[in-house]
C-alpha cells in the first residue's frame, strides 16, 4: 500500500511539473527544446498522411455504399467483430421487381419480354457491383483502415511520449538553473543527464516511425492500382452487359416497328389474293403512318436479295420518296455491305423489296451500305 502511494504521489509530482512547464512555454516565460528540421518535416508529413488517408477512405466508403444506415450498420458489425450480413444491391432488386412484373403482364407479351431482358441485366449489373465492392473492400479500404487503426495509434503514443520526454527535460534544465547550492546542482545536474538520455532515445524511435510513412505510401500505391483494376473490370462489365442489352432490345424493336419503317413494301408486288371486305373496311379507317419508300425492283437485284446476299453498291436509290435520318449511336460495320454510322450525323435511307425489317439502306456521300433501323431516328 505503502508503495502505491509513493507511486501515485511520484505520477501526481510528474505531471505538476510537466503542467507547470508546458504553461511556461504558452506564456513565454521557458525555453524549448526544438526538434531539428528534418524531425520537424517527417511529423508534418505524417500529419498530412493521416488526414488524407482519413478522407480518401470515408469518401471511397461513400462511394461504395452510398446508403448512410447502411454503412452505420456495417461499422457496428466490424466494431462487434461480427460478420457483415450479405445485402442485396439495387441492381438485384430492380431485377426482381421486373421479373414480376413481367409475370404479372405475361412473359409472352412484348412488354413482359423486354421486362424480363431488362431485368436479366439488371441483375448481372447487381451481382457485378457487389463483385467490386468486396474486391475494393479488401484491397484498397482494408489497408488504409489498418494503417489508421494499427500504424498511426503507434505514431501518435511515440510521439506523445515524445512530447512527455521533452517537457521533462526542459523542467530540468530550469530547475538547474534555478540551482544555487553545489548539491542542489549536482542533483540537477544528473537528473539532466539521464532525462536528455531518455529523450534521446524517445526520439530516435519516433523518427524511425515517422520515417515508415514512406513504406506506408508504397503500400497504400500498389492498394490504389489494384482499386483501379476493380473499378476498370467492373465498368468493363457493366459496358458489356447493357451492349448485350442494346442489341437484344434494338433485335425485339425491329419486330415490333417493322410494320412502320417498311410497311409499304408488299404494295409495291401484286397481292397474293384479294382482302377480304371486312379487312379493306378495317384498313380504311386506320390513319396513314409514314413509311420508308421502297425501291422498285430493278433487273438482277431481287435475286440477290431474296437470297440474302446484297451488294449496297449495285443499287440504285429512288428518284422520289427518300428519306433523312439522324444517327443514334456509333455503329461498326461488320462487313463491306454494311455502312458505319458515328452518333448524330445525318444520312438518306430506303428500303428495298424483300429486305430483313431490321435494316434499311444508308447514303452518305459517296458511300452506301446496310444499317440497322434501331440506330436510326428516321425523319420527316
């Protein structure tokens, strides 16, 4: 007990000291003892690692759960030692939601079809940002959040007893001054000795420390490549996906709108058999769509195309009845038939007998080809 108490008055006596030096000091009344420049340099830069790590970790944090009671639940888990309970993306949601709605209106329908597509995608994209945000989790919030949990409370405990050590060592050299009787210096004196010992050493540990940062910002790169990586293969995937699911949509929507691009394509041939009265009286009452004019049928081309095998450049277009049309997206042409088309340019197109409805013959210029009708906004 008896120790204890010595104990406790020696930390009480410590810290009066220290308090009493450190007020000196503010008030100007005490010398300091300054760390050398370099010193100086290593804690700024430190200082400047901590504080950007801390915001380019809470903002990635962000980023990847947008959702604030989502990421509040998430550190709870961590801070219990608990593991984090899978949650289901937007993206998987929004697929469920389609695929039942696509149930409810019917599969068969055009809507529930295009529902179902959507959906299926919806779904991919899902799956493929939970995929980013484990691997990005791992590999870049991971480590930061170990060096400010694990690295920098080590820096910041060296240095506070650092700031300690230093205090008491200007507490000494003022109270040797303040000595007048040789015992009173030679105690001062080698009580002197041994604190700018302890302080010497205290600040070659928190140099060695500091001086870490650096193998710390080579850690943290090599975890900010392997970020990138992730959120290249996940925007990769995600561009994939929805091309998958434009050119399902743009195959769907030509089936859909055939009869509007090259509705008058039979007119041009002589109908198989008379309509019956009741469809000609149905037919009469439906207003005019227009339609893209069809060229007519010229020695040595209907051959051709009704067998599928068409050369853009042996054909010739209307006189009369042609129509303009503005590019929607970029398209590359897959074979010498067809026409590349770059986003928002203008071009003529027509139709001829017996072509697929899905495709419509471009001009531009001098060059001519096949381009497919759901990349086209066709107008009047």
């Amino acid at each position: 007990m008896d120790f204890n108490v010595k104990k406790l008055a020696s930390d009480a006596g410590v810290f009066f000291s220290r308090a009493m030096q450190f007020t000196e000091e503010k008030l100007g009344q005490a010398e300091k003892t300054e760390l050398d420049a370099h010193f100086e340099n290593l804690m700024a830069r430190a200082d400047c690692t901590k504080n950007w790590t801390e915001k380019i970790l809470r903002q990635t944090e962000v980023l990847l759960q947008p959702n604030l009671s989502a990421r509040v639940e998430e550190f709870l888990y961590e801070k219990l030692d608990r593991k984090v309970p899978s949650r289901v993306t937007n993206g998987e949601l929004l697929a469920q939601y389609m695929t039942e709605a696509a149930n409810d209106f019917g599969p068969g329908t055009p809507y529930g079809k295009t529902l179902i597509k959507v959906g299926e995608t919806q779904r991919r994209l899902g799956a493929a940002e939970r995929d980013f945000i484990q691997s990005a989790s791992i590999n870049f919030l991971t480590p930061l959040r170990n060096f400010l949990e694990g690295d920098w409370r080590t820096i910041t405990k060296e240095r506070r007893t650092l700031q300690n050590c230093r205090l008491d060592l200007d507490a000494c050299k003022a109270r040797l001054k303040k000595a007048k009787a040789a015992e009173a210096k030679a105690a001062a004196e080698h009580e002197l000795r041994l604190t700018q010992t302890e302080f010497d050493r205290q600040a070659e540990v928190t140099r060695l420390l500091l001086e870490g940062i650096s193998s710390t910002h080579v850690n943290h790169l090599r975890c900010l490549h392997e970020f990138v990586e992730s959120q290249t293969n996940y925007y990769a995937q995600c561009y994939q996906y929805m091309l998958d699911l434009q050119k399902q949509l743009g195959s769907s929507k030509g089936e859909i709108f055939s009869g509007t691009f090259v509705g008058n394509a039979e007119s041009t041939s002589p109908p198989a058999a008379a309509a019956s009265p009741p469809a000609a009286a149905a037919a009469a009452t439906l207003p005019a769509v227009p339609t893209i004019p069809v060229v007519p049928t010229i020695v040595g081309v209907p051959s051709a195309v009704a067998e599928g095998v068409l050369n853009p450049n042996e054909v010739k277009p209307p006189a009369s009845g042609t129509r303009k049309a503005r590019v929607l997206y970029d398209y590359e042409a897959a074979d010498s038939t067809e026409l590349a088309l770059l986003a928002d340019e203008m071009i003529t197109v027509y139709s001829l007998p017996g072509m697929d409805p899905d495709w419509l013959i471009g001009e531009r210029g001098n060059q001519k080809g096949k381009v497919p009708v759901t990349y086209l906004e066709l107008l009047s």
